[in-house]
C-alpha cells in the first residue's frame, strides 16, 4: 500500500482501498467506522470500488423494519398474533390444556355444589355440607384415579379393556334383579352399596366402552381389516346395543344418548363410509323416535323446548325455572350462595342443573368461563387425538373427547332451552361420584396420551433437574467468543 493511502487510513479519513470492506461487511457494522461519527441506517450508502466507479450499497428489504424507523401499520398486532401462535403450537400446549381445564372443572365444580345443595341438604334434615363432603371424597379418589391413569402405559390400559367391559356388562344387569337394583327418579339404574353410597354402573359403561371400542379397531387396523364393513361393524355395533339395551331397561334414555354418540365417534375416527354411517344413524334416529313417541314423560320434555311458561300441570316448571336463574344472573351474578332459585324453586340444582345456579350466582362471565374451560377440554383432545400415530390413540382420544363434549352439550342445552331435558349431569361439574369416577379416569387417559406424543415428551424431559442448566452450558460453549 503507497505511503500516502496507509497515512490517511491511520489519520481516519475514508480512501478508495477501503470500499471492499464496506461491501464484505454489513453497513450496521461500518456505521461510524473510521469517520467518529454513526452513519443513520436510514441513508442509502454509496461506496467506490478500487477502479473509482460509484457502486451503490446492497439495499435493504422493503418490508423488514429498523430501530430508526416507524414499524409498518399492523405490525404489533402481528407480532403478538405470532407469539401465542407459537405458543399455541408448543408440544406440551394439549398436556397443559387437559390438565389445568380438568382441574379447574372439578373444583369449580366442588364450590358450585356447595353453594348449590345446601339448601337441599338441610329440606332432607341432613347438614349443609352433606352434599358436599360426599362429591370431595369422589374428587379426591377421582383425582387419584386420574394421576395412575396418567401414569400407566399404553398397554396396561388395553388390558384393562376386556375386564372392564365384563364387569361393567355384570353390574348392569345387576341393576335390573329385584331387592338389588335401586329406582331413583323413575330410572332403576342403580346400585346400593351400603350407608349414604349408591353406584350407577351405566356411568362406567361409557369408559368401558370408549377403551374396548379403541382397542378392537386398533386390533383391526393393523391387520387391515377396516376396509371391510363386517369387521368395522361386527362385534362393535352389536355389543354397543347391549350396553344400550341394558341401559334402556332402566329408563335412561340420557346415558343412551351418550354411548351412541361415542359409537358414533369411534366409527367415524374408523373411516366409516357415509351410507354405512348414516344407515346406523338412521336405525339409531328410529328407535329413538320410537321411544321417545311410546313415553308421555319423554313427550312432556320435548314439548319443554324453549318455553316461557310453566304450562298445564306445572310440566315445564324445571325447564322454566332454570332460565329464570340465568337471567336474573345478569353480568356478574347475584354473588356466590346468594341464588334464589335453590329455594326449593328449581329441582335438581345441584345435579342436572348446576349450570343455572352457576349463571344465577356468577352471571354471564361464570357461565362463559365454564364454557370455556370445556372448549379448551375438547380441543386439547381432538389434538391429541389428530397428532398421534398410535391407532388406539387416536381411537380412545377421539371417544373420551366425544363423550365430555357432547355430554357438556346435552347438560348446557337442556339449561338453556334448546334441548329436551335428558337428565345427563355436566362432566366433571355436577353432584354425583358415580359419574365423577369414570370421568377423571378419562381425563388421566388424555394426560397419558399427550405425554407419550414424541415432541411432549422430549419437552418434558428437558425439564428434569439439571438437564436444562448442562445443554444451556453446552450450547454457550458452541459460540463464538465475540458473539453475546
């Protein structure tokens, strides 16, 4: 290099030899460089190559924004849509859904029964907290079921498919021998255990068959049977029928309800064709229309929807009363255990219509986060069910989520006034231990499935104590040393 180029360099003026290095580096890095002064990002520079010609620099994107300039219009809004995008799309975003939406049901479920049956405990001379004590005992053996459920492998719970069918099929016709089955409300669908504990077998029938259900069209699957429509019927649909048929014997048309839905879950996770599924759905729809036409009961309901009135006889009085408790409920509600509908005015408050108390006493935005909360249930399950590669995943997955969904539907429709009252209780919400088992049990299957997905399963396992702090180093060490 000539004299006078190296003096001018050393003394920080800017020389031809200096223009391929402003066109190796970033201008960013040459801005102030040799000059003592910051070169705005915002002006276009313009360098000389060694033979003199004027070259301008590389021009930045149109779209990308710079700390010296205003961010284009929307661009907050799209940064924040991308982050809970990415945090939606996180592996461990279904664990945490089933998880917090599963507990926080229960136990605003447990405060809701509270408030709810104390009235109706002390009209049965009982202490207040009668209700109460009995649902937490169930919450807390049911939240035991749900940790060992969200522990055992995959392959204990097909095991327990079979056992669980067969003793559930038992107890059912149990129910029907006379001196040993129980008639509450008109349905003999009950079971006397003893002291103030009875069992409705019909509740486990929907686990039963969800896990038996799961575990024959998986059998099927892997050995290709599924194309044919006797192997995708037979024995599925058969035995479902039992389990309906011994379900009806006792004059539950709700819970009959249920378990035809999750068979129709099952069969349209199973690829069933459309004639072939809507040619059960017609036979199903029949028999339906037949005994809903043969009981003046059932008739009485379905006249019930969407009425103002209590009508001749009183016959809609409970349809009535429950909207009378969501509106007089307002925004914020009446305040908890300040509901006037639990007087005596509204049957049932703390079973069948927990969900009017709830907007009575926590207006809209109680009922809304109750809804809510159940929106989160099913979407975690319909993910999980749709990102496993595990057929009996998917089959299980998609039955329990089947079931709480559209079971939640029935109860909050009924409520409403936009569908005949079924007597089916809100999952995971209403009073009753014998629906509460089963359904937390359902619940630790779903915890189960999304931990063994892979993605989840690597997260959870960075979380272990001190594997996070030893890739941390490890990833550090990999940088280079003027790199921050």
């Amino acid at each position: 290099m000539p004299a006078e180029e190296s003096s001018a360099a050393a003394c920080g003026h800017r020389s031809r030899a200096t223009a391929p290095i402003s066109r190796a580096f970033p201008p960013r890095l040459l801005a102030g460089a040799g000059t003592g002064a910051p070169v705005p990002l915002g002006t276009a520079l313009r360098v000389r190559s060694a033979t003199g010609a004027r070259r301008p620099a590389v021009p930045r994107s149109k779209g990308r924004s710079t700390g010296g300039s205003r961010s284009p219009r929307g661009g907050g809004a799209r940064r924040m849509y991308e982050r809970v995008r990415r945090a939606w799309d996180r592996p461990l975003t279904a664990y945490y859904l089933i998880l917090g939406a599963g507990l926080l049901i229960t136990v605003l479920g447990l405060v809701m029964v509270y408030s709810a049956s104390m009235i109706k405990a002390l009209e049965l001379d009982k202490p207040g907290t009668y209700f109460f004590r009995k649902q937490f005992l169930a919450a807390v053996i049911g939240a035991g079921l749900m940790a060992l459920a969200a522990r055992m492998p995959g392959k204990l719970h097909r095991a327990l498919a079979y056992p669980l069918l067969m003793g559930t099929v038992f107890l059912m016709v149990l129910v029907q021998v006379p001196g040993i089955g129980m008639s509450v409300n008109g349905n003999q669908n009950w079971l006397y255990l003893g002291g103030p504990f009875q069992l409705q077998p019909s509740e486990f029938g929907k686990l039963a068959l969800v896990l038996w259900g799961a575990d024959l069209l998986a059998r099927k699957q892997d050995k290709r049977l599924l194309s044919q429509w006797k192997h995708l019927l037979v024995p599925l649909v058969p035995v479902a029928f039992m389990l309906l048929g011994l379900i009806m014997l006792g004059g539950d048309m709700g819970t009959a309800i249920i378990l035809t839905a999750i068979l129709f879950g099952l069969l349209w996770l199973a690829g069933a064709p459309t004639r072939l599924f809507a040619g059960v759905l017609g036979f199903a729809a029949l028999i339906a229309f037949v005994l809903i036409k043969t009981s003046p009961n059932r008739m009485s309901r379905l006249a019930c929807i969407g009425a103002t009135e209590p009508g001749p006889g009183d016959s809609c009085w409970q349809a009535v009363h429950g909207i009378y408790a969501l509106a007089s409920g307002g925004w914020f509600g009446s305040g908890l255990g300040a509901s006037v509908e639990k007087w005596g005015q509204l049957p049932e408050p703390h079973t069948d219509f927990i969900f009017a108390i709830t907007g009575e006493e926590l207006g809209l935005a109680g009922t809304l986060s109750v809804l809510a909360l159940f929106a989160a249930l099913g979407y975690a399950g319909i993910r999980v069910a749709g990102r496993t590669e595990d057929p009996f995943v998917r089959y299980a997955a998609g039955g329990v989520t089947t079931w709480i969904t559209v079971q939640a539907v029935i109860n909050i429709g009924a409520v409403l006034g936009l569908l005949p009252i079924a007597g089916v209780p809100l999952p995971l919400f209403s009073y009753g231990g014998s629906a509460l088992l089963p359904t937390m049990f359902a619940v630790g299957l779903l915890i189960a499935f999304a931990r063994e997905d892979p993605a989840a399963k690597a997260a959870l396992a960075m979380r272990r104590p001190g594997v996070r702090w030893k890739t941390m180093r490890r990833r550090v060490k990999k940088r280079p040393s003027g790199e921050r």
